[in-house]
C-alpha cells in the first residue's frame, strides 16, 4: 500500500527510486530529480556553485571594492509528513550585537581550519542549533551574496533526510529560536512586501515575508529572505511570482600593471 513507502528524502540517493519517476512526476519525485541534478551539476563543476540556475539577467548593486571577509549559511530543507518542503530558521538573540532579533539561516564567518564553505555552514549550524552533520547531505551552493556588513555570504543548500532524528539543542548565547516554514512561501507573494532600504549608500528594494507559526510571528526580510527566494527557486525549480531582484554583490577584483 502506497501508506508503507518510507519518507522520500531518506531514498534521495536511492538509483532504483530515481529510476522510478514517469513523465509527470509528483512534487516529491521533482525534488530528488532535482537533488541528483544539483549533485551531478556541482560535481562537475570547477567552483561547485550552481547559483546561475534561473537568476535573474538584471544586474545587482555593485560594492566597488573587495568584500571584508567571507561567511556560509545553511539552506536546510526536508520533507514533512504531507510531502511539502520545508525550510529550518532560527531567531538570532536579542543580546547579539548584529542583527539581534531578526530571523536568519543557520552561518557564520569562515574560520581557519574550515576546509571550505560547506564546512562552514555545517560547522556553524551543529554550534548554533546542535545540527549533527551527519545528518545532511550537502546538494549544491549559490554564489555569494554581498552583506549590508561587506561579507561575502555564500548559500549551502543541504538536505536532512530524516527530520524526526534531528533534536535542536540551542545556543542561547546566539539563538532565541528555531522554526521551519514552507520554502515555496518565498517564490509567492502572498505575504510579501517591499521597501526601500539603504545599502552602503545605495538605495535598494528589499523584500520582507511575514510568518507565522505556533502562534509566533515572524519576519523574515532581508538577505535572508533574498537567498531563500533564490534557493527556492533552484530547488523547486520554478520562477517566483514577482520579480526576483537581483543579487548584491562586490565587484571583483583586478590586479593592477
């Protein structure tokens, strides 16, 4: 009986399911298409990023020089028991210096010994909210986003398969708390605003997203909610419904002769 199959998201990696899919396959059976995609692609791939999928063509604002440092946050999504995907957040402290209060992704700066950004979006979410790496299946990463701060952020999309083995354990010191929300809530507009914002002297759109869950509400807004949108529209392979916009960025860096 079709109630016996196990979760999907713990087959991903599974030949015989991929195989499996007809012509018109569900939105489950899309996503581990997907993930074999986005393997395969980052793979094959001198950098690993995979972010181009679907950007918008339109230039973004540009920081003249060169970013201040580098930093990886965790785009962690599973399934839930409906087969919808889902993506986990957290709320930063209110006691934190930066962005106290405001909702983000699990990430941090790059640190000396990480051997690179996956290491560091896994490093940074297990010290965060107690996310065992072991747990994830890193797929793919975006390129980099610019912070309003000069850092170059770059998005790792990872998979949990089994979301029941994960128990949070969080950081008091850096999170207030944990919560999931539906990542194709970030591709519709329902719930979307846009205001005008300063950045780095540039005034530029930025899209809020209000939420809510078990009778908290959040807002979710900013870089943030600009990866989300992107990541969202790589994994499910769809364009939002409202203009993307495009991607902050630092201007690359040319030797001077």
């Amino acid at each position: 009986m079709a109630g016996a199959v196990r979760p999907l998201l713990s087959r991903l990696f599974t030949p015989n399911y991929i195989a499996m899919a007809g012509h018109s396959p569900s939105p489950t059976r899309r996503l581990a298409h997907l993930t074999r995609h986005l393997l395969a692609s980052s793979s094959s791939s001198a950098s690993g990023e995979l972010s181009s999928v679907g950007a918008p063509a339109a230039a973004g604002p540009t920081r003249a020089t060169a970013s201040k440092g580098f930093a990886a946050v965790l785009v962690c999504i599973f399934e839930d028991p409906r087969g919808d995907t889902r993506v986990l957040l957290t709320k930063r402290a209110s006691s934190l210096n930066s962005h106290s209060g405001e909702v983000s992704l699990p990430g941090g700066k790059v640190e000396e010994g990480d051997a690179d950004v996956k290491t560091t979006a896994l490093r940074e979410a297990e010290e965060e909210i107690g996310l065992d790496p072991a747990l994830v299946s890193v797929v793919t990463v975006l390129e980099p986003f610019l912070s309003k701060n000069g850092l170059d952020v770059t998005p790792v999309i990872g998979i949990l398969s089994d979301r029941s083995l994960f128990n949070p354990v969080l950081n008091k010191d850096e999170v207030e708390d944990i919560f999931d929300a539906p990542l194709e809530m970030f591709l519709k507009d329902d719930n979307r605003t846009t205001r005008k914002r300063n950045w780095m002297g540039m005034t530029i759109p930025v899209q809020f997203f209000d939420y809510e869950a078990e009778g908290k509400k959040y807002v979710i807004w900013g870089l943030t909610a600009h990866i989300l949108t992107r990541a969202a529209a790589v994994v499910l392979q769809r364009q939002p419904s409202f203009a993307e916009l495009p991607r902050p960025k630092s201007a690359p860096v040319t030797s001077k002769h």
